[in-house]
C-alpha cells in the first residue's frame, strides 16, 4: 500500500482509545474518536486537552501546535463517521460478541481498501478476520498502556491478512515513535502472553495471603527493577481486563497458571475494577485518580509494631561475592562485623574485594575516604566460625545446599550466645529445615538479600512457623537501618521475587522452543512493552541456566504444577554445559574475556 494512513478512526475512547488518539494526532494525523458514550468522548477530549497543555507548560510544543493537535480529533458517537478513515482501530471491551459486532458494522460503512485493525490483547484476530466480509484487510494492531510512553506495538498477522496491509501499519508505528514487533496469532501474543500470567499468580499469591499487597509490589519493583509491582498493574489495566485476557488465554493454553485466580472474579463483580472505579487491590482517591490513598488494609508505620532485640554486631558466614557485599552493607551502617571463612585467607580475600568495591566508591564520589576507612575497620575477618561467640545476629551466605547450610546452622547453635538471631540468606531452600538444624528454631529466620547486596534494595524477611515475634521485629528493625526494603513472606519455595519471576522466565523459554517467537523479539516485547529492564533471556544468561533451572524444579517440586515444570529446552543447555555470560554461551554466545 502506497497511501499513507492519513485519516485514522478511534472506536472506544476508554484508557487505550484516548491514548492512542493523543500520539496519532501529535504525530499530525486528522483522527475520528467514536464512543457510543458521550461522557467517555468528553473525557477524551478533555485528556488530550490537559496533555498537551502540559506539553506547552514543559516547552515541548507551542501554543500554536497544541491548537493545531486539538483540531485534529473530532469525536462522534456513531459509527457512520469511520467512513472517510484510512484506517480503523477498535479498542472496544475484550469480547468477541462486541468486536464482531463493531467490524460487521464496518464492512457497510468504510471503504474496501481500509484498513480494520483491532486492539485486542486476547482474542483471536483470525477469528475476528473470518467473521469480516474482508478479512484479507483485518489485522491485530497492539499498543500498550500507558500508548504516550511505551514504545512497543505487536503488529499481529492472521493467515488470512494481506502483507501489503501489515506492511502499511507497521510504517505507520515506525512514523508514531514506536517498535513494532510482528507476532503470530495466539492469546496474549508475546508481551501480555507472558506478563498476564505473571500478573495472575501475583493476585493468587495475594488471595493466599501470603504477603501483603504492599510487600509484593514493592518486592517485584525493588528485586527485579519493574516498574511497577504487579497488583498496581492490574489496577491501571482493569481488573476485569484482566480476567477477561486470562480467560481468553486459558481457553487456548489449559495451562492452570493462565486460569484467573479467583480474587479477579470477585473484584469484577463487585465492581471493584481498578483505577478506573477508584477501587481495586488498592483504594485511590477517585475514580480515574492514581493517587492511592490510605485504606482498611494498609499497614501500620513501623513505630506501631513491636520492638525487637538489641544488635551491635553481626557476623557473616561465607566468602563469596554475596557474603562480602552483605558485610559491607552491615559495616556501612555502623554494625561491626565479623566476617568468616573456611580459611583465614579466604576472610582476607573477601575483605580485599570489600576494600577495592568501597574504593570505586570513593573514585565516584559516592563516599568519602575517611568512610571507607571506617567501614573497613568495622570488618575483621576469621578463618573460623568461633569468631561468632558474641555477636548479636549472624548471617551465613554460603553455598545454596540444604546439607551444607544444616551443618553450618548446628555449627552456629553451639558456638553463638543464647538470645543471637540466625539468619540464612537462602533464595530457594525451606528455611524451617534451617532451623531444625538447632535446638532454637524460634530464633532462626530468613534474610534473602539480592544481588549485588550493596547496590539491591530489597531484603525479603522470611518467617517460619517457628520464628519468635521479637526475632522478625529485630530483623525488621536491622533491615531498616542497613537502608534496605524488607518485605515478609512466608516459608515456601521462591518466597516472593522468584516464585513469580522464574514462572515467566520459564514460560518465555516454552515461547522460543515452540518457535512461537524469536529471542529478540521476546526480549524487546518485554523490554518495550512490560517496561522491564532487560528481556528473559538476557536475564537468564545473567542469572545462570543452571541456577534458574534449579529454581524452577524446586518451585515444581513445591507447588506440583504441571504448568511449573522446567521447560525442556532450558534442561537441554543446561546438560550441554550452556549455562550463560559465566560459560559464553547460554541463550546467545558472548565473547570470552
């Protein structure tokens, strides 16, 4: 196609609709906003109005260009006025009955070389496209929430769908700013594909009340560098949205992590939709506002619960990159800190790395000479565990075997003095099987740190049922003067980042081995449409082929979900020695150092 999509008809003037009206007429396209409902038509207008206000008031555009932007969009409640429209996008409420209602209604009104394009996230274009008196001109045209910021957009093909068309809208992406990325027909595509299941077992794993909403949001922000935690996501989205898309998907996919927990139900039902309606998992200040305001479910300041221990010294129990960034977490807020090894050399070794990481500190300017030479002089480093006798709070970060960790955890229990907390920084194992090691299990208690320790915010405070109430109000209170976030979870397999994170890591890895989706198109979608910092796979080389997959077979092991099993192709580089960056081959290949 060789004309230029020039006049661009919007039907459904919800969140998506108006958001997508606002880039297409910024970009200098006349568009047609058409809503059966005035009062959403109204607030399109009055949307693009405080949009570009804003954009005058930060200098990004003129007065004079804002009025020529308003003039493009013109509303209308009735669908006769698509008729001039190169091109048409519904972004009208995901159900098969309404859209097919809607491009039936089109084939009489527009002309035969216009471009029909549907928003779904879920459903079937191919589907959609047979019910069209042309499906050759029908198509999945993708964009992602909020339209003005995120740059992905999934052109989406059906078998049916002529090239010529796809070329077309995919020029017209390009021209918007955005990266279209071309996806096969199946629910969900790429980006909701893998995000609304994500998403789903956040709001299960909320229903379970296994951690707060507050405490799952901010773990996935703070461990994984999202956005936005997944509960606030499915605020913005629409809860019932949601549902809607998980059902579409389990329909296709019978996977149990697809079919929608059952809190989304009854929020739906109760009317109870998010952002839009002022209530979800949240409570905002109005319908519409972001602003999310104090409800019967937040928690109280940390003033208000009780107080723990006393903890002036700490002692770290390990040599590696984890154990040494945890000690010098500890000695930069003041704690002294005994940090031990196997060996007396290896405590040195972990110490010299702790000095050279302070030391780019201070050629950053990120602290001061005299700082790290405090902090240093708070770690002394032992070739023995018997360094432990009097500290108040000791961690072990050694090696991630339940063996291991038992034996060190009976090792603490003779050697450090009554009333000390143990803690193990485990991301996998029982903590409780810790515990049992010792004859005070009351006093044993999770601290899963995160990688790089000095740099990741995010401590997750695992409980056991029989952890002492003073021993998590002492970590609590620890965790909040080293500077880190903590979060409470409840002693089961990934606690909380990895049990939702690995799930969608795996399901990333089922897409490339079905041949659904290519690797970089996967971890652009994500990237561009999730807001993720890097894509799955890149994450995976990062974190290890081996390491994930024996995440992923202690959640299958846990949780007995077929849908939880390791995907083959992850077993098979595994077995082939492909593990990642650490081996120079995983996913992709990198150079050798």
């Amino acid at each position: 196609m060789d004309t230029p999509l020039s006049t661009i008809a919007v039907v459904g003037l919800g969140t998506m609709g108006t958001g997508i009206a606002d880039v297409l007429t910024r970009a200098g396209r006349e568009v047609i906003g058409i809503d059966i409902d005035e009062n959403a038509a109204a607030q399109a207008v009055a949307a693009l109005e405080a949009s570009t206000a804003r954009a005058v008031a930060r200098e990004r555009i003129t007065e004079e260009e804002r009025q020529d932007v308003l003039a493009r969009f013109r509303t209308f409640s009735d669908l006769r006025a698509a008729a001039e429209a190169d091109l048409v996008i519904e972004v009208v409420p995901e159900s098969y009955e309404t859209k097919q209602e809607v491009f039936r209604a089109l084939d009489g009104i527009v002309r035969p070389g216009t471009i029909l394009a549907t928003g779904t996230n879920a459903l079937s274009v191919t589907r959609l496209a047979a019910d069209s008196a042309h499906p050759e001109r029908v198509l999945g045209l993708h964009f992602f929430t909020p339209v003005q910021a995120m740059k992905l957009v999934e052109v989406v093909s059906s078998v049916l769908t002529d090239p010529r068309h796809v070329e077309a809208v995919t020029r017209l992406a390009q021209e918007l700013g955005k990266e279209p990325v071309a996806v096969g027909d199946r629910p969900g595509f790429v980006a909701d594909g893998l995000l609304f299941g994500y998403l789903n077992q956040a709001a299960a794993m909320y229903e379970a009340k296994y951690a707060s909403r507050e405490d799952i949001d901010a773990a996935m922000r703070l461990g994984c560098g999202l956005p936005m935690g997944p509960l606030a996501l499915l605020d913005l989205i629409g809860i019932d949205t949601a549902r809607t898309v998980l059902e579409a998907m389990y329909a296709s996919s019978q996977d149990r992590l697809h079919a929608p927990a059952p809190i989304l139900g009854q929020l739906s039902e109760a009317g109870l939709t998010g952002r839009k309606s002022g209530r979800g998992f949240y409570t905002y200040e109005a319908p519409g506002s972001a602003t999310v305001v104090r409800d019967a479910l937040t928690p109280l300041d940390a003033a208000a619960t009780a107080g723990g221990r006393e903890v002036r010294s700490v002692g770290v129990a390990g040599s590696g990159t984890m154990a040494s960034g945890i000690a010098e977490v500890f000695a930069k807020a003041g704690y002294e800190v005994v940090l031990a090894a196997r060996s007396q050399e290896k405590a040195d070794t972990a110490k010299a790395r702790i000095a050279k990481n302070l030391a780019r500190s201070v050629d950053k300017g990120r602290m001061t000479g005299e700082a790290r030479d405090e902090t240093l002089a708070r770690i002394v480093p032992a070739g023995s565990l018997d360094a432990f006798a009097e500290v108040d709070l000791a961690v072990e970060a050694v090696a991630e075997d339940l063996e291991i960790k038992q034996e060190l955890f009976a090792r603490l229990d003779k050697i450090c003095k009554p009333g000390a907390v143990l803690a193990t920084t485990t991301s996998s194992l029982p903590v409780v099987a810790c515990a049992r090691a010792t004859s005070r299990p009351q006093d044993v208690i999770g601290m899963h740190f995160f990688n790089p320790a000095p740099a990741m915010k995010l401590v997750e405070i695992v409980r056991t049922v029989l952890t002492a109430d003073d021993v998590h109000a002492t970590v609590r209170e620890v965790t909040a003067k080293i500077r880190k976030h903590g979060v409470d979870c409840g002693d089961r397999a990934g606690f909380i980042v990895n049990a939702l994170l690995f799930p969608y890591l795996n399901n990333a890895i089922k897409m490339v081995q079905e041949h659904y989706a290519s690797l970089d198109d996967i971890d652009a979608a994500m990237k561009l449409g999730g807001g993720y910092p890097m894509g799955p796979f890149e994450l995976l080389d990062v974190v290890g082929l081996d390491v994930s997959l024996a995440i992923e077979k202690v959640l299958h092991r846990e949780f007995r979900d077929p849908g939880l099993a390791p995907a083959p192709l992850l077993e098979h580089l595994v077995a082939a020695g492909c593990l990642g960056r650490k081996t120079g081959r995983g996913f992709r290949e990198y150079a050798r150092r």
